[in-house]
C-alpha cells in the first residue's frame, strides 16, 4: 500500500481538479484558463505516477489523465 500512496494522493486531486475544471466550463467562467492550465500540470504528474505501476487500473487512468491534460491544454491555446 506504501508504494500507491502517492499515485492515489495524485488521483484524488486529479479528480477534484478535473470536476472543478467542469463546473467552471459550465459556468464559463473567466477563470477557466487559469483552473485549466492548473489541471494540465496535475493531469501528468497523475498519469506520470500512475504510469509507474502495472496494474491494469493504474494505465487506464495514466491514459485518462494523459487525454484530459490535452483537452485542457487545447482549451488554454
């Protein structure tokens, strides 16, 4: 469990950051380019991380994150 602590902690705020980066598209915020570069940089150090590990769980996410960091990334060009 001691090596997943970081790739969870990681998941956790991927998650929360990405359901924040909803809402404010939702409410097409004026702060959204700001929440989004934001969910850029954790989106990788999330897939980073969970890239690491080779259970079948951990690479879907990698390549969850690994596109969402690119759909955030077009929304800030």
């Amino acid at each position: 469990m001691a090596m997943m602590r970081e790739c969870i902690k990681l998941d956790v705020q991927c998650a929360s950051l990405c359901r924040l980066a909803g809402q404010f598209m939702a409410l097409e915020s004026e702060h959204l380019q700001q929440v989004c570069r934001l969910c850029v940089d954790v989106c990788r150090a999330c897939a980073e991380e969970c890239g690491k590990h080779q259970h079948d769980h951990c690479q879907r996410c990698a390549q969850a994150c690994r596109e969402c960091a690119e759909t955030c990334l077009r929304m800030v060009a």
